[in-house]
C-alpha cells in the first residue's frame, strides 16, 4: 500500500489520520476492527463520512456499544439510545412507539440511519424508534446539530446512525431468552406472571472470503394496566419480530461486497374508552406493520490509494390498522411506503495533507393512504417525491495540533428544486502531556428540511370531533444555522471531563397554524404552515471517571432553552434539564453491578398565555419532572453462558393518567431475568 510521505516529514497524528483513510477499505471493515480492539479508541465513520478514531474525528460523536447494550440488556433502539446525555425520547401520538429529540430539535428534523443508509418513517414523518432490535448492531453514533452537509434534508438537527456488524469467518453465534412481569399492573395472570418475553438468536460463519449470517429476535409482550380487570390498557400488547440475512464476500485485500436484508413484522392491540353520556364504552385498535428491506452495496480500494464506495437500500413499509366501538368496525386504514436510496462516494489519497471526498445520492420516496378505502390525501392516489443530490468535502489537517474539515451539499428536489448546505468544523489538540489531553471543538453548519409527504398532503379527517388539519402542497423547506463549541479534557484515561455549546436557529418551521382557521359545514380545518422562527440554545456537560479498577461513573448533564422567536414563548415538549448517571461496579471478577439514572425538569405541554404563565410541575399545561432508576446484574457462568436480571424503573415513578398534562414515565416498575449463550468469536 502506498503512503503519503515519509515519518520524517509528517506529524504522528498526521500519519494516523491518512493511515486511517487509506488503509481501512470499508466502513463495516473499520467497525470489525473497533469490535476486536474495544478497550482502544473506538472507529466512528458518522461525522465526516470516513473512518477515524473517537479522539481525531472534528466532529463531536457520541457513541452507545455493544458492551453497553449487553450490560444494560436493551431490546430495541429506544431502549439503546435512552441513557444518551440530552436526548428526549416522546412517545409517538397515537402509536405504541417513541421519537426523539436532539438540542430541542424535534424528530421530524433528526435523520436516523442504518449503516449510513435511511430507514423508513413509520408515521411518514418520524421514526419509531421501537421498530428496530438489536440482534445485528454493533454500536450505534449519535452526532447533535445540522449535518445536512454531509447527510442531506432531516439531519437539520443531527444523525443517528445505527453501525451493524459485518458477517465474521468460522462459526459463531449468540442465543438470548428474558422474561420480565409488569407485577400488579400484568394484563394477563398474577403478578410473577412473564408479561414480557424476549428471544434473539444468531448464527454466522464462512471462510476468509465469503460469510454470512443469519439472526432472529422476537419480543412478545402482553401490555399492563393500572386497572388490570378494567377495559382499558395503559400499555399495548405488542408483538414485534425481526429476521435477517446477510453474506460479505470479500474476493481480494482490496474488494469487499455485501447484502443485508431484513424482515419487520409487528401486532399491536390498544384497549382505552370514550366517554358517550352516559356510558363509557370500550375502543379497540389493532394494527399490522411490516417492514422489508434491502441493502446491498461494494467498496474498492485502487492501487494509488482511492477509495470508492456504491451502496443502496429499497424498503417497503406496510401498515394496516382497524378500530372498534364497543367490537362493532369502525374505520379500517391502509398505508404503504415505498423508499429507495442509492449513494456513492470517492475518498482521493492524500494530498498535500488533505483529504478529499466526492460523492452523490439519489432518493425517492412514494406513499398512500386510504381511511374506509377514500384516500387521505388532499390529492388523490399515491404522492411522492425524488432528490439528486451531491456532496463534497475536505479534511485538512495542518500539523499534529489543527485540523480543519470543509463540506457542501448541494441538493436537487423534484418539488423544492436547489438548496445548498455548507459546514465547517475546526479540531484543535490543545494540551497534550504524560498526564493531561485536551481538545477543542468547534463547528457551523446550515440545515434543512424538505417538507414530508403527510405535512404537505394527508388529510387528518376528525370531523366527528369537529376539527381536521389539512396538508399545504404550498410548504417551503425548513432551515437552520448551527453552531457548536465545546471540548474534553482527560487526565490518564481515567478521568474525562466533556462540555459543548449550542445554538440552533430555525426559519420557515412548519407547524399548525391555529390562528388562520376555515369552517367546512362546521367543521373547523386547520392546516401546516411556515409560521414561526425558533432558537434552540444550551450547554451539554459529560464526566466520566474510572474512580477504581473496578468502578466506573458517568454522569451527563443537559440544559435547554428553546423559544418560539414569533411569540416569545418557551417552545413546547422541550425539557430545561436533562441529567444521566450511570455507574458499573465490577463487585466480583465475574459479576456486574449497573445502575442507570434518568432524570427530567417538568416540560411545557400547551403553548397557550395560561400555560405559560403557570410554571413549576404538575398542572397548568405543564408535565412534571421525574427521575428513574434502573438496576442491572450480570454474571458470567465460564465463557459462553451469563446470567443477567435487572428492575427498570426501580422505584416506581409513573404518570398520573388521569392528568391529560402528564407525560412522565409510562411504565411502572418492570422486573426481569434471563441468559445469554455466546460461542465462537462472539463469546
């Protein structure tokens, strides 16, 4: 393999960064390293699209692991991402779901990836986070402010992307079974009852050219009430499966192909009541969701050190959900979503101590609705939209303390036509002693958001409620400027301090405009408009410390203004302060002791003059603060076999469901154990 220059003349950091580039051939390559190496810096590819260390990326990434999602015994993405410093998880109205939110930056302006390629939106405008397991997953990179220089529209407010792990030789393979009760709150049976099941297994092998593997996880759980010999059920009965397939073929040193595809299948009953003077009378909704995707793709390294990389994704995504009365059929809903994403990308050899990157997307998007088989769209039939895009980016790294990276996107929708997106992010290594290491980050980046399909053309039809909420074909794409400064001082890797900036300000938000209303036969519509300027601001502090060999804290705190700059006012669902500790105590050689906190200040719920002027928690339009405790064991039994138990929610903290404001925990106390066999590398 060639190199750049010579150690004579150039710096140790320098060599390490273009090493990087030119030596590692796929991201997924780059993953399998971090995986073998873990107690190093781990490899992250998000920020600027290329693999470096944790330490030497310019771009601030938080990281989840594998390790972590094992000790705290997560199931699903939701579950994965909860204990992240500042980010929100909301419950998706309507469904048995959660969205998320970055720096006050809802959902709808957050990109979520798989493997750097999107996943479909299950509402048509946000991701459930819950629709993922995490049989496959690697790690997962969480990168805060617009990054839609490097990912294009919705990554206005940061990128989650989920890195799973590629197909590795011989034979190996993990399996897990858990069951946990809801307690008094189980819908079915006594309280020691399993209410919730989980089961995940994999298997994989091959040789040094061709493997694959294959895995499954399903997660079975029959919901809880308060009440559990009433109708109503605070939580769904939820089914959700996951199965995948995937061979890497690797026939040179220099050449790697491979083919993922997957299968997502979920059955959701909801169980609640609507007051008819003078009776209560029992609602049910069941849904059916299924997910197939597709992803496919190549990476060749020339022999002058160029890299360059062709990968895709193809996705359909079908819903089909029916609501009773009292058991008798009310309305039957059918949606569909059709998404596919092609991307290519050439990383150049060094240069002059810079690194270029070229590349270009190409996405489409199709969806339908029909409600009762009357489409619910302002225009009949199916709607869709397509995007051309190209990107363009340089690391320039000056010596062994600066470095610089520069990056455009320039953006062709079929409906919105061009938008261009610039971004700069500036890496400084400060201090760099036997004891003391500090770095200094800074970055500004512009982001947009095209408008979804649902904003522009869904007609929400609750006439019998006497209201609808139109879409507005007329929308302009959303836009912001992001500013991040921030940097991490270490004293001999055992103790980290991390503090970062933001500002994040937003023109053209679309929200409902509930001042310009139209009656329709009395019925009142509303409609999305472009009405509000809205500044997200705060500061995002992180410590870890390695108080002993066998105790580790990490403690991250989070505080938040966010203003609707139209009115004034504080925006809504948008918490001030936001904290995480987490500690893990290694009591034994062979045994575990974690405790992960979550704790939340109240949050605005109706932006209305009397909500805002009543402040502190509980009432007057605000939720209440709230705080929780998870406690998780695991012990090792030899190799292969650990046992694991844990209590979420240890002391109990739950919403007070009859306070329509409260949006605290939704479940109660939860209670588990279970095991997990390892063989092979994946022991």
């Amino acid at each position: 393999m060639s190199r750049p220059s010579s150690p004579r003349s150039t710096p140790s950091r320098l060599r390490r960064a273009l090493h990087l580039a030119l030596s590692a051939p796929l991201a997924t390559a780059a993953v399998a390293v971090a995986q073998e190496a873990h107690t190093l810096e781990p490899v992250v590819v998000t920020g600027t699209r290329t693999e470096k260390t944790l330490d030497d990326t310019p771009i601030r990434t938080e990281v989840v692991t594998r390790e972590e999602i094992e000790r705290t015994h997560a199931r699903t993405l939701t579950q994965a991402l909860e204990n992240i410093p500042g980010l929100q998880l909301r419950e998706i109205h309507g469904k048995s779901g959660y969205e998320l939110s970055l720096q006050g930056l809802s959902s709808d302006q957050v990109l979520v990836l798989i493997d750097g390629l999107p996943i479909s939106a299950s509402t048509g405008s946000t991701v459930d986070l819950s629709q993922y397991l995490l049989t496959d997953v690697d790690h997962i990179e969480v990168v805060k402010g617009a990054t839609s220089a490097q990912y294009g529209s919705s990554a206005m407010g940061g990128v989650i992307n989920v890195i799973t792990r590629p197909a590795q030789p011989g034979l190996s393979g993990t399996a897990t079974l858990d069951a946990g009760s809801y307690g008094s709150q189980n819908s079915k049976g006594g309280s020691w009852r399993p209410a919730n099941r989980h089961g995940q297994f994999s298997i994989q092998g091959g040789n040094e050219q061709l493997r694959g593997r294959i895995a499954a996880d399903v997660l079975d759980d029959d919901g809880f009430g308060i009440n559990p010999d009433a109708w109503s059920r605070q939580g769904d009965e939820i089914r959700r499966q996951q199965y995948s397939a995937r061979v890497d073929w690797l026939p040179g040193a220099r050449q790697r192909y491979f083919v993922d595809g997957s299968v997502y299948r979920e059955d959701d009953t909801q169980r609640y009541t609507t007051f008819v003077p003078p009776n209560l009378l029992p609602q049910r909704k069941t849904e059916t969701i299924e997910r197939k995707r597709i992803t496919g793709g190549g990476q060749w390294e020339l022999g002058n050190g160029t890299r360059l990389q062709l990968k895709g994704v193809g996705e359909r995504y079908d819903s089909t959900s029916q609501a009773y009365s009292n058991e008798f059929p009310t309305t039957r809903r059918n949606a569909r979503q059709e998404m596919g994403h092609l991307t290519a990308q050439v990383d150049l050899p060094a240069w002059r101590n810079q690194l270029w990157q070229f590349g270009a997307d190409y996405h489409y998007e199709d969806l339908r609705q029909d409600n009762n088989g009357v489409s619910e769209f302002v225009r009949s039939g199916s709607v869709d939209r397509s995007s051309k895009e190209v990107f363009a980016q340089n690391d320039i790294i000056f010596n062994d303390t600066w470095e610089l990276l520069l990056g455009a996107r320039y953006q062709d929708d079929s409906d919105f036509g061009g938008h261009f997106a610039p971004k700069a992010s500036l890496r400084g290594k400060l201090l760099n002693t036997q004891d003391w290491s500090g770095v200094l980050r800074a970055s500004f980046g512009q982001g947009y958001r095209v408008p979804n399909l649902k904003e522009r053309y869904y007609l929400f039809d609750h006439s019998a409620l006497g209201y609808m909420v139109l879409g507005n074909p007329d929308l302009k794409p959303e836009a912001s400027n992001s500013f991040q400064l921030g940097g991490t001082l270490t004293f001999r890797q055992d103790v980290t301090f991390e503090v970062n900036a933001f500002m994040n300000r937003v023109k053209d938000l679309i929200q409902t405009d509930m001042s310009n209303t139209t009656i329709i036969d009395g019925v009142t519509a509303y409609t999305y408009r472009n009405i509000a300027r809205a500044r997200t601001q705060g500061i995002e502090t992180g410590l870890r410390w390695q108080a002993t060999p066998a105790l580790a804290l990490n403690v991250g705190y989070t505080f938040t203004d966010a203003k609707n700059l139209d009115t004034g006012g504080e925006l809504t669902r948008r918490p001030r302060h936001i904290g995480r500790i987490g500690a893990d105590w290694r009591a034994l050689p062979d045994t575990t002791v974690s405790v992960r906190t979550r704790i939340q200040s109240s949050e605005l719920i109706s932006s209305d003059d009397v909500a805002q002027s009543n402040g502190g928690s509980g009432g007057g339009g605000r939720s209440p603060g709230w705080t929780t405790l998870d406690l998780m064991v695991n012990q090792k039994i030899g190799r292969q076999l650990t046992l694991f138990a844990g209590i979420n929610n240890l002391f109990d903290r739950q919403r007070d469901f009859s306070n329509p404001t409260d949006f605290g925990p939704l479940r109660g106390r939860f209670v588990y154990v279970g095991a997990r066999y390892a063989f092979g590398s994946t022991q």
